[in-house]
C-alpha cells in the first residue's frame, strides 16, 4: 500500500510535527460547505453513494483535495438548488471553505474551485419521498 501524502502544518518543531492527511480537509470542506444554504448536495462516486445507503455519512463526497508545490487546491462537485444565485453561492462556498480551514488547521489554500454539475428541481422527486 503506497503511503499517503501529509501536510507539514507546524514550523516549531521542538516538540514534534504536525501533519494533517488529505483526506481530514476533505471532510472540513465539506462539513464546511453544507453550512451553505442553497446547496442541495455534493456529488460523490458509487463508493460513497453505497456507504450513505448503509448509514454511514461521507462528508467527504464531492470534494478532491490536491497537494501541490504551490499549496493545497481544493475542488469540489456541488448540486445547487433550483433557483438560486450560482454564482454567490459558489463564492459563500468559497469563502466559508477556505475561511473554516484556515481557522481549523492553519493552511493557506492556493485556490478553492467550485464545479456545479447539477440544479435540484423540486417536485416530483419530493412527493415521492
């Protein structure tokens, strides 16, 4: 098994390192993001939608984290409701992501990218459920 990248987050090492895996800022920014109003949904692959059907909450579905020379890039797959501005949620998506982990883990992100890949029509869905 390949070993998984890691965030250096602590110049002072007198007392040891701090490091933080990808995968603990995809949760954040996706806890982050449903803070938002106006987000339906993130949109996740067919793992994520098999382990919601059993219980377990993926918080970290439709986000992608990138470790680059240049710091950490974060891309993440919304569905948005019907009716909203895309664009001012896109940049409160932005704003609260980048601002949530800053205050969490001390990490600049070098860009927040928000990908709306659907629009929730509510109705017909809704009555069924």
């Amino acid at each position: 098994m390949s070993e998984q990248p890691l965030l250096e987050v602590s110049d002072n090492t007198a007392l040891g390192k701090v490091e933080i895996a990808p995968e603990v800022i995809e949760v954040i920014a996706g806890i982050s993001a449903t803070e938002i109003e106006g987000l339906f949904a993130m949109r996740g692959n067919f793992a994520s939608g098999v382990a919601e059907r059993l219980g377990k909450k993926a918080h970290s579905k439709g986000v992608k984290v990138e470790l680059t020379d240049d710091g950490v890039a974060i891309d993440m797959y919304v569905i948005l409701k019907f009716g909203v501005s895309i664009p001012q949620i896109a940049q409160e998506l932005q704003t609260n992501i980048r601002l949530t982990l800053e205050t969490m883990t001390a990490i600049k992100l070098q860009e927040v990218n928000i990908h709306v890949v659907g629009i929730h029509m509510e109705g017909k869905e809704d009555a069924e459920e």
